[in-house]
C-alpha cells in the first residue's frame, strides 16, 4: 500500500501543521515548565504512535522484539494520518504529556518540531545512534540532525525517485528512454513521440493548481540538483538557479505540448486510467501504487533512473522519508531507543515491514534481501525493487522541509501556475516568489 | 413576563405589622430570585456571546500585535499591519474583492428585483411554486454548491460548455483562467444569493398601495413609469438594506471560491477572507491573520457607513 501518496502527504501538511501552529499556542502559555523531564527506564511498556500500514508493519516487528528483550512490552497504536500531527503538537506543547514513547514522524514536520519544540525528541546520539550513521541511504541524516549535531531520530522510509514511462509507447516512436541522460533528452525527442502517439501527453500536472499545488515534480527536479526551497540552514533558496533550471525544464516540455493539464483532485488519475500519460516521475511507492491502481496496463510500464537536469548531474534524489523519534518526555527513553534501534537498523526487521506495511526501507543493507531481484509481472518482467534499491544506495542529496514547507509551497505553486497560464520567465516568477517568502518568514535568501 | 414577576403595586404595610427587619428579611428571597431570574435565562446566551464572540474578538485584536508562534511569540506593536501594507499578495486580494463586488452586487440585486416584480404579476400562476424555486439556492449547503458547479463548469464535458457549444459559442475554461475563474464566482455567488435578495423584495412588493398603481394608471403612466416612480421609491428602505448587506458579504467571500477555485489560478480568485484563511490555517500566523481580520473590519465598516450616507440620506 502507498500509505505515502503524495495526495495524503499534500492534506497531511495542511492538518498536521494546524496542529503544530495550536500547539504552538499552547507552548507559549506552558513555556515556565519548560522542557520534558522523562526517565532512562529499560524496561516497562513502550507505546509507538504511527498510522495506517506503517503500524501494521510495526506491529509484526514486536513479537521477535518482545522474545530478545525480557522485561520490554511494546504496544504499537494507530493514530491514523493526519491525526497524529495534531497530537504530537499538542502532546509537544504540553510537555510530553500523553505522547507516545515512539513516535512515527515525516520529513515534512521533523524539521517543525525540532525548531518549534527544542527539547522535545530525545537525543539519540546519546544512546549511540550516530554508530548506525553510515547505514542509511545518504541524505538522510542531516534530516535527523539537530542544529547541535545530535541525532533526534533514526529513518526508516525512504522514497528515491524513479522514472517510470509506457513501453509501448516510446517503442512505437522508436524511442528507448533508458538512453536519456538529462531531460533535455527527452525534450528532444518529444515531436518524434507525439507524431507516433497522437493525443498521448508525457506529463500530466493541475496548472491551475486547484484545489492544491501540484508541485511534486519542479520540487523533484530541484532535488536532482540537491536543492529545493530551503537550505540546510533554513535560508530561501526558491529564487536560486537550480530552482529556475528545474521550472525551466517543464516550461520547455509544456511548449513541446506534451504536458497535459490534470484540473482537479482526480485529474491525474483521470488521465491515467485513459492512457493518456506515458510518463510518470514517481518515487518507490508508485510502483505498488501503478499496479494496484491502473492494473489494466499490467506489462506496458518500466521504470528506469531519472535523466539528470544538468549533463552529467545527478541522477538520484530523496523524494521524502519517514522517522522514528523518541519522546524526551518517555519515562523508559532507553527502552523505547532499544526497540526503534531493533526495529530500523535490522534488514530482517525493516524488510519484514517492507513485505507487510510497503515502506521502502532506508536501510541500505536491507536491499541485499533476494525479494529485491525478484522480478515484476506488471513491469514486464523487470526487478523494479532492485531500481530502487540502487537508486537509494546512490542516495540524494538532503532536503530541508523546514517548519515553513506550506508558504513555500504555496508560493512555489503561483511561480508555477504564472509559468503555465501566462508563459512568464521562470526565473523572474521565482526571485520574486523568493522575496515574498522572505517578506512572510522573515528567512534570509541565501 | 413582567405582570407575574413584578407586584403592580406594593400593599401598604397593615397596622400592627412585624418590626421592619423582619419584614425585610422574608421578603430578600423572592426579590432576589425576582431580580436573578431574567439573568438566569439571559446567561447561556451570554455566556455564549463571552466564550464565542467576545473572547475571541479581543483576543484576536490582542494577537494582531503579535508575531511568530509556538515559544517564538512575542509581542510586537504594529509590525503585522505595517507588514501587511507591504504585501502584495494582500493588496491583490483586496483587488479581485473589490472587482468581484463592483460586477457582482449591482449585476444581483438587478436581477433580484426584475424576478420579484415578475413574480409578483398579477399575470403568473402557481407564484408558491416560482417563489420556492427562486428560494431553493439560498438554502442549499456550500460542499453541495461546490461540487455541483465544478462539474457543471468542466472544461471538456461541463453542461455549461456544452450549452455553450450548442449555440455556436467557444468553450471556457472555467476554473483554469484568471478572468473566467472570478467570473465563475460571480456566478456561483449569484446564483447563490438571487432568490434570497428577490424574496425580500417581494415582501416590499406586496405592502405597496394597490391605489398607487391603480391611481398612476388613471393618470396615463406606462409600466416602465410605474415601476421607476413608485416601485423603485417605495423599495428604497429594502434596497439599501440588500445593498449594505450584500456589499458585506461579498467583502467577507469566502466560501465560493474555496470550494470551486481554492483562491487559484494564480490567486486571480483569492479573495481578503481567503489569504485570512490560509495564513491563520494553513501557515499557523495566528497574528498576521488577525491584522487582516481587523483591517477588513475597518474596510467593511467604512464603506457600509459611506453607503447608508449615500442612500440614505433623502430619507431625512
């Protein structure tokens, strides 16, 4: 299951950041008693808030768990996506009080909670997480990392990007996208494809952005390049060139026709399910998602690594990850960091979840596993796991979401929409997008 | 109310009565209970007004002077209203506020009037009939409004393209174009608050003097003569009130374009009370959206005084 669809992840920040905003509130009127005061307990009953499948998973990890460490029970809950942004804030602002010993966090908001609640996720470095540094995809850790350089959590989802394309219709063409080394490439051939294909679009994208931004592939173009709307400092880089080469790059593939509008929240979907999109560039979890959801297609898709955006840049990126954290409030923090530790940096552990919950580990050991090779059906026989698995060794570049994802985000969209309805200059709407953000966050433009 | 809880008139104290104190003491229960009762009833709806209302209008005041949030909130004099002057995408939706406002409530209030005279014609049969339909927009839920002109306002396969396209004319992108998205509101808003609007009008309508037409016609005056010589006048107390009214909500518009354009394309439908919105619910600047809250008030204030000067005046 995609329990990180990039729908659900889209409402999760609306809700899940309302929640952090309340709890907010409430911190400044709570801020006299300060930080959280647990305990190191290693025994005792450690509850893990998460959601949906990812719990399921979690869930078949606690028997073995429960079997190596005596004295540690273990009682995953499921709080559901978004509600569980609302009550981490609010458990946050109020000290720790009615949180989860574990909690199960997106990039999204780690950053969110970090800057708004110092003190109130554990340090893991002092447990000996920085031990399992080296064992993650690269990227990830400074998603983890304090401004003090400690760990505050341990990744457990990572989604690479992965570029998936219809086959048979690049055949008719006689186009093989595995040969694309940058977009441009595919820029290239794109009248070639459209005479072969006629009424077929590469990219399918909301341009009016309604009802929300629809910014999920300039935001992956500008982390090919190691970039996005922040830096790792949390200054506006929106306005920078990586930025302006990324929204570049659609505006070029728009102007070949080749990028159909997709208005509404079904647009996509609606598209797809026609066969009107030969294109999808989607992270690990599509490739269950493609075939659950459009299985009538089942041995037209491949997936391939992404083109670059510049010769010979990148071709890997970190779509976005999940943690585990550990409350600084929990009375049994050890406990609660022996079972995240056991859970995340086993393979057997993470691959267990992979099979039952569909998260993609970050654990680049894990991928050794054979069901890695094991080959698709839907995709013609290919091993798109074992893609993946090496786009993820590659590893991205990290992405700082900061606690202000949404503006940027929303100012991101206007560039986007100015782009495609009017045919503005990307990198005139961006700068000035840029300036707004800083107007708005009081964040420098690096 | 008041002939069960207060006496008519106090009976003189008989001879012979108890000392004074005592008579005090066994009348102070009735009387306070007699002077508690009233606020006894009063209470939830005040206690109501304090918690919902009252509060949150003075905290909200108190938090426009306010920036940051979580720990990071402090005061900050009139930072966010300084700010504000400074953002463009504020004054952007002051704009397609006031264009919207400008097209929408002369265009409404029009059509509202036409359809209670037309109604009210000695000439149309089954008015319940007409009257409930001209009503029924004016009570359907907002999500239903939503969703129902989002499909009829589908580029490919809307009916209101489809229309379009059966008498010859292009296609509309609806909700995909600037211009066509705020006017897809005015629409929507329109079809929203028409019949409510000619509803009241008909109420006037129908307490005009029979006399007044009877005696007009006697004198030779046409239809259009009638209308603009004693309807329109006689309207006139109604006309400023739908006027004031629909000039508030149509500043206040939010509902419309939240749920058809979301404030897209490009904010071309981003109205006051929906950059409020997102910067309170989406962005958590609790401080920076009570500023906008307060300038609107301002906004509102002015301009429903201005307009009850304006029309109002003749009746002094």
């Amino acid at each position: 299951m995609s329990h990180l669809s990039r729908r659900d992840l889209l409402r999760a920040s609306g809700a899940g950041l309302l929640a952090l905003a309340a709890g907010g509130a409430l911190a400044a009127c709570d801020s006299a008693s300060g930080g959280a005061s647990g305990g190191d307990a290693d025994t005792g009953t450690v509850t893990v808030w998460s959601w949906a499948t990812a719990a399921l998973a979690l869930r078949g990890v606690v028997p073995a768990f429960e079997k190596d460490n005596p004295g540690i029970k273990v009682d995953v809950q499921d709080i559901g996506n978004p509600a569980i942004w609302d009550k981490i804030t609010v458990g946050l602002a109020a000290g720790g009080q009615g949180l989860g010993d574990v909690l199960h966090i997106g990039c999204d908001y780690l950053p969110g909670y970090l800057e708004k609640f110092p003190g109130g996720l554990a340090d893991l470095s002092a447990f000996g997480a920085d031990a399992h540094r080296d064992k993650f995809a690269k990227g990830l850790w400074p998603v983890v990392t304090g401004k003090d350089g400690h760990a505050y959590a341990l990744p457990w989802e990572a989604n690479p990007l992965g570029f998936f394309y219809r086959k048979d219709c690049f055949d008719k063409a006689g186009i093989d996208p595995t040969t694309f080394a940058t977009w441009d490439d595919l820029i290239a051939v794109a009248d070639r494809f459209k005479a072969a294909n006629p009424g077929i679009s590469l990219l399918g994208i909301n341009k009016a952005a309604n009802p929300d931004p629809d910014l999920d592939f300039v935001q992956n173009l500008m982390q090919l390049q190691g970039a996005f709307y922040f830096d790792l400092q949390g200054k506006i880089t929106l306005g920078s060139e990586p930025a302006a080469r990324a929204l570049t790059v659609l505006k070029r593939l728009d102007d070949t026709g080749l990028v159909a509008d997709a208005p509404g929240a079904h647009g996509w979907a609606d598209l797809m399910k026609t066969g009107k999109l030969a294109v999808a560039p989607m992270p690990s979890w599509a490739a269950h998602y493609l075939e659950a959801k459009f299985a009538d297609q089942s041995g037209t898709w491949r997936l391939t690594k992404p083109p670059a955006v510049t010769p010979g840049g990148k071709r890997a990126a970190l779509v976005n990850s999940t943690h585990l954290a550990v409350a600084a409030s929990s009375p049994r923090r050890r406990a609660a960091w022996k079972f995240v530790e056991y859970a995340l940096t086993r393979p057997a552990s993470v691959n267990s979840m992979f099979t039952a919950g569909g998260v993609f580990p970050a654990l680049t050991t894990a991928y050794a596993d054979p069901m890695y090779a094991a080959p698709s059906a839907y995709y013609g026989g290919q091993s798109v796991l074992k893609t993946f698995a090496d786009l993820a060794t590659d590893g991205g570049d990290a992405t700082n979401f900061t606690g202000d994802y949404a503006r940027a985000l929303k100012l991101a969209s206007d560039a986007q929409t100015k782009v495609f309805l009017k045919g503005a200059d990307p990198a005139a709407v961006l700068r000035d997008a840029a300036k707004q953000l800083a107007q708005q966050t009081g964040r420098t433009i690096a | 109310m008041t002939a069960v809880t207060t006496p008519v008139n106090t009976p003189a104290a008989p001879p012979g009565t108890p000392p004074a104190k005592a008579r005090t003491r066994a009348r102070r229960g009735p009387r306070w209970r007699r002077t508690a009762l009233p606020y006894l009833l009063l209470a939830p709806a005040l206690v109501t007004f304090g918690v919902f209302k009252a509060y949150p209008i003075v905290d909200s005041l108190l938090l426009s002077f306010t920036t940051g949030n979580g720990s990071a909130g402090h005061a900050d004099g009139l930072a966010n209203y300084r700010r504000l002057l400074d953002d463009p995408l504020f004054w952007t939706a002051l704009r397609n506020t006031g264009e919207m406002l400008v097209v929408q409530v002369p265009l409404m209030l029009a059509l509202a009037l036409l359809m209670a005279v037309a109604i009210n014609s000695a000439l149309v049969r089954w008015r319940t009939v007409w009257r409930l339909g001209i009503f029924m927009p004016a009570v359907t839920g907002l999500v239903a409004t939503g969703v129902m002109f989002s499909f009829l306002l589908r580029t490919e396969d809307g009916a209101v393209n489809r229309l379009l396209e059966a008498v010859g004319l292009p296609a509309v992108d609806w909700l995909g174009q600037p211009f066509w998205a705020r006017m897809s509101v005015v629409l929507v808003l329109s079809w929203h608050y028409t019949g409510y609007n000619a509803v009241i009008y008909l109420a006037g309508l129908q307490s005009i003097p029979r006399e007044l037409y009877e005696a007009a016609m006697v004198d030779g005056a046409g239809a259009v003569r009638r209308f603009t010589a004693i309807t329109v006048p006689a309207l006139r107390p109604l006309l400023l009130f739908t006027v004031v009214l629909s000039t508030i909500g149509t500043l206040q518009l939010f509902d419309e374009p939240y749920v058809l354009t979301g404030g897209g394309p490009d904010n071309a439908t981003l109205t006051v009370s929906m950059y409020l919105y997102q910067n309170g619910f989406r962005y958590f600047d609790f401080g920076y959206a009570s500023a906008i809250a307060y300038a609107l008030t301002l906004l509102v204030s002015v301009l429903g005084a201005v307009q009850m000067r304006l029309m109002g005046e003749r009746d002094r």
